[in-house]
C-alpha cells in the first residue's frame, strides 16, 4: 500500500512516451494520467485503505464480534480487483520474453498466459457466486445442492465448475435459485459471451502462428532431404547435416532490421533515432573519442549511426572475413557476443564486446591480414562503412574534422611503426594496437588540437571554409598511405 501511495503522485512528474516523444509537461502528463490509470489505482487504493479502516474498527471497538459481518467479507474480496495492476507489466514483461526466449517458447507462454487470465476471472466469478448463494437467503443453490456443511474446497471447486461452464458450452446440475442469484447468471453469461469469443479468438491465433513456424521448418528440413536424395549423398553425410541444423539451430534466422519491412516506411526522424540507440553505444566503445564528444558532436554521431552503421550476425563456424581481402568497414562486435580471430602465431584469440578490428580502415586502405569467425554459436556485430564515416566527418564534424585528421596520421604512423619493428616477433594484425595504445593516441591528438585551436580562432564565417580546406583528406590519407605504406600495412 505505501508504494502505491507514493507511486501515484510520481504519475504527475515522470515522463511519458506519447507518438514517439517523450512528454514531460506537468499539465499534460496530469491529463493523461487522470484519463488512463488513475481511476483504476484510486479504486484499488481506496479499497485497500477501506478494508484497514473496517479491520482496525472491528478489533477495537467490538472485540471482533462483527467480524463476520457480509460486508466485510465482500470488501476483501474486491481486493482481488488489484490484479489489475498486472496489466501495467505486460509491456516489460512482453519486452523481457522477446528478447530471452525463442518464437516458439514465447508462444507457448502466451496461450499459458491467457489460460491464467481466464482462469483468474473465473476465480472471482466463483467467489462471488458463492458470495451471491451464502448471503443467507431462504432459497438459495446452497441449500438446494446441501453444501451448508460443505468444506471451503468443495465449496470452491464447485463453484469454479459453475464459473466455467458460463464460458464453454458444458453442463453443470447448479441453478440459480433466487432473483438475484438468476440476475447474476445472466450478467455472467453476457460478460462470457465477449470475454470468452477473444479468449479463443487470441488462442487460435497464436495456434496459427506455431503452425506456420513449425511449417516453415518443415519446409526447410524437407528441401535439404530433396537436395541430398537427387544427388545420391550418402546417408551418413544427411545424418551429419541434420544433426547440424537441429544442434546449431540454423532454421531459427536472427530478426535483422531489413527484414522488418514496416520500419523502413518509418519517417526519417524515427529511424535516425532507432539507430542511435541501437549503435550509439556500441561507436562510443571505441577508444579515440575524445572527453566530451558526444555532448559537442551529438549531430555528427547521430549521422555515422544513421548512415554509415549496420548490424550483421554470423553463425558458428561461419567467417567474417579472410586473409588477403579487401577492408571496407571497421568491426564492432555486440555485448554478449564472441568471436575467435587467427593471423599468423595467434591462434583463435577471443574477440568480445567492446572490442574493434580494423580500426585503421577508417583513414587508410587496408587489406585483412586475418580470419575472424564464429567458433562459440550465432554472434552479432556492426559494421562501420569506412568511405560513409569520411563522407559524414567532412559534412558533419566541422572543427571537429580536425582531430579526426591528426588521430589518423598518428594512428596510421603507429602501425607503419610496429610493422617496420623487426625481431620483436610483433605481427601486424587487424586489430592493429591495444586499447591502451589507442587510448594514448587519443590523448596526444588532443594535445596537438588544442595547440593549433590556440593559434588558430575559427569564426563562425569560417567554418565553410576550414571544412572546405580539409575537404577530401579522409580519402587522400587513404589513398595515400596505401602507396606509400610498406608491406605490412598493404
């Protein structure tokens, strides 16, 4: 009761998502409040806080003689009307299944869930059946059905049969015996005749959609049978490759965002903001950002979020890429997903969230020196499409375009230094240097902006033309460096 107490004025403050904005007019957020949940936590409050009152009265004032008075018995059982408060959670519950289960086990937990709502609402129509028959009438079903006596299961279960067969097209040998015992069937029957008609409607639907699932599947396995029985492989190769797919899962294809065909007919602004929750945290990982950044450079991060970021998946024993080919993005991988890369001596290192491959490519042509692939089951990663993050750093970055130059000759001079170190057995790979050594680059492109922001003011005016000046530099380092770099860095 104290957390609903003071959940309720929080209504008034805390900020709500209204088509895709987040509202936090006080004004506002009252009237929505006062339209929606109020009424249904006032009543929920109210009856708690009624029943306290009633159950304090009783114990002081008459020793508990009126405690078995109707009314306080009815009064608890509206109780039951706090149940409601669950429907606050299905959002994050719903939030919580999509993401931890799989299609099928989510399904599955929705006709269960349904199953409990049902029969929930049928607990509180027994009790109140009951409640409506032991209201000490001379005519009532209790004593028609000699349940004065009874226990509280019997009585229970009783009831609940009743309750039931309101909602299905069963018999039962309980009448109502009185008017308003009668006026209480009809009312039950009419609320069963809407409640129950979604009840089905909602478990077909969800029957349906495992039907297809489990279809789909069946469709793929019947395919592979077909293509190894037309060419006459042998059995014990299928049997190896159905152990496969139904091991590693491979018919249960991660949701990628271009497969979602409704969010590419979302308006610009939605989609800019999807990917930068998506991908903003994930850029912000890497090491070379200065302090700051993301309060100074909000619209650029946005752009290389939007534009130039994507989010791949490969599934175990799959490869990302191959020695030898051409680099075009910089890899990010995921919170939660894990990789192994082999260049030379290293032998399946471990590549984990929050760390990069290919960080160089973003300021000089590059070539994989190594393999990076999925040893340890389906990982995610994003890729950073090198020429698009140039591009936007030239339209978007402004002054900031500066210290994204110096940090790329400082980092592309390190890697031309480690691969030119001989007799230190130190491979040139693609994950290039450390975090550390990163992160120290980082704060030396920083000292050499600051020096030159020092000699140099930029006017507002002059912006255009700074940006102007560096125009092309992403691409002419790269292109550049790739000539002149040595062979370790080609």
């Amino acid at each position: 009761l104290s957390f609903w107490l003071l959940d309720m004025p929080l209504h008034f403050v805390f900020g709500v998502q209204r088509g895709g904005i987040v509202e936090l007019r006080p004004q506002v957020l009252c009237k929505v409040y006062l339209r929606t949940w109020f009424p249904v936590d006032f009543l929920i409050i109210s009856i708690d806080i009624a029943v306290i009152l009633m159950e304090a009265f009783v114990d002081r004032s008459v020793g508990g003689a009126l405690r078995s008075m109707r009314f306080l018995r009815s009064l608890r059982a509206l109780r039951l009307i706090r149940l409601l408060r669950v429907a606050k959670l299905q959002r994050e519950l719903s939030l919580l299944a999509n993401r931890f289960l799989s299609t099928y086990v989510f399904m599955v937990m929705r006709i269960v869930a349904a199953l409990m709502v049902m029969l929930s609402i049928n607990h509180i129509i027994a009790c109140c059946w009951f409640s409506v028959g032991a209201r000490g009438a001379q005519n009532s079903w209790i004593e028609n059905f000699n349940l004065q006596e009874a226990g509280i299961f019997e009585s229970y279960i009783i009831s609940l049969h009743w309750s039931l067969t309101q909602f299905t097209p069963s018999t039962n040998n309980i009448a109502p015996a009185n008017e308003v015992e009668r006026l209480f069937a009809v009312f039950v029957i009419l609320f069963a005749m809407g409640c129950f008609s979604s009840f089905v409607g909602s478990i077909t639907a969800t029957v349906n959609a495992l039907r297809s699932i489990q279809a789909t599947k069946i469709k793929q396995n019947n395919q592979v049978l077909s293509f190894f029985a037309e060419r006459s492989v042998s059995l014990d190769l299928y049997r190896k490759v159905q152990y496969v797919i139904r091991t590693e899962k491979l018919t249960d294809d991660p949701v990628m965002e271009r497969d979602v065909a409704l969010l590419k007919l979302l308006p610009q602004r939605f989609r800019k903001q999807l990917h930068e929750e998506m991908y903003l945290g994930i850029l912000m990982n890497l090491k070379f950002w200065p302090s700051g950044v993301k309060t100074r450079e909000g619209i650029f991060l946005t752009e290389v979020c939007h534009l130039a970021m994507e989010e791949e998946v490969v599934r175990k024993f799959q490869d990302v890429f191959l020695p030898g080919t051409e680099c075009q993005h910089a890899y990010l991988i995921e919170q939660g997903s894990s990789m192994c890369y082999t260049c030379g001596p290293l032998q399946d290192l471990t590549v984990s969230d929050d760390d990069s491959l290919c960080l160089i490519s973003l300021w000089a042509e590059w070539q994989h020196h190594g393999r990076l692939a999925s040893k340890l089951g389906t990982s995610r990663y994003v890729t950073l499409d090198s020429e698009k993050f140039a591009d936007l750093a030239l339209r978007w970055a402004g002054p900031f375009y500066r210290y994204l130059q110096i940090f790329g000759v400082l980092l592309t001079g390190a890697v031309e230094n480690r691969s030119q170190e001989v007799g230190d057995d130190l491979t040139v790979t693609d994950m290039a240097l450390n975090k550390e050594e990163v992160l120290a680059l980082s704060l030396r492109a920083q000292s050499f902006d600051n020096i030159l922001r020092k000699h140099h003011t930029y006017h507002h005016s002059e912006v255009a033309e700074t940006s102007a000046g560096f125009s092309g530099t992403f691409v002419r380092l790269r292109s550049s460096i790739a000539k002149a770099a040595p062979r370790g860095i080609r």
